[in-house]
C-alpha cells in the first residue's frame, strides 16, 4: 500500500533553505504481524500531480 502526502513548510526560505512543498510517498506494507510499518521511499519537491507522477 502506498501513502502520498503533500506538505507545505510556511517558514521556509526557498532561497537558504530548499523548497517549501514537497509530496512525499511512504510504503505502508504490513508484516506478518498485520502491523503496519511505515518506510519513507521519497520526497519530492513541489506539490501537485505531476509532482507525483514523475
């Protein structure tokens, strides 16, 4: 199962800092226990859908 999250960071300097958007994808397999463990793949700069497409 895959989450996709879009954040916006309101404090950030893109200029110092890096970008404020980012969409991020997280693995959300669960193991034999059923739990569900949550495993960062990527952060992406920028927020919209071709974004995540790419």
């Amino acid at each position: 199962m895959l989450g996709v999250d879009q954040h916006v960071w309101r404090d950030v300097d893109p200029c110092t800092r890096g970008p404020r958007m980012l969409t991020g994808m997280v693995d959300l397999s669960r193991d034999q226990g059923h739990r569900t463990r949550a495993r960062l793949l990527d952060l992406a700069p920028g927020r919209s859908g071709a974004v995540y497409g790419a």
